[in-house]
C-alpha cells in the first residue's frame, strides 16, 4: 500500500483488507495510521523491511 503524507509515498508491505477498511473507516485517518500502521523508526507492522512485497506484486 502507497501512503502519501504531505507530498512523499511511503510504501507499506502485507497490509491485510482488515487493516485497509478499518483505515478507510477511521474517524480520524491520521490517528489510525500513527497508531496501526506506521514504523517507529526501526520496525513497524507493516514495515517493506521486514515485510516483503508479496509476490505477485513484485517485478
């Protein structure tokens, strides 16, 4: 998933639909995402570094 904060993509790695719908249906997105999907810095969730690109999306 491409997450755009201000005017940079940031890429989020196996993010499963749960997690996008309940984003989607955050009353306060920036919230959610601060507290369900972004790193800390070193490691997140969600984090490309750790959790690689499925697959059938790669090239």
């Amino acid at each position: 998933m491409l997450i755009q904060l201000k005017s940079t993509y940031y890429q989020y790695c196996q993010i499963d639909p749960v997690t996008v719908n309940a984003l989607h249906a955050a009353s306060s997105k920036r919230q959610f995402f601060a507290a369900r999907i972004r790193d800390n810095g070193t490691d997140g969730p969600f984090d490309c570094r750790t959790h690689p690109i499925p697959k059938k999306y790669r090239r």
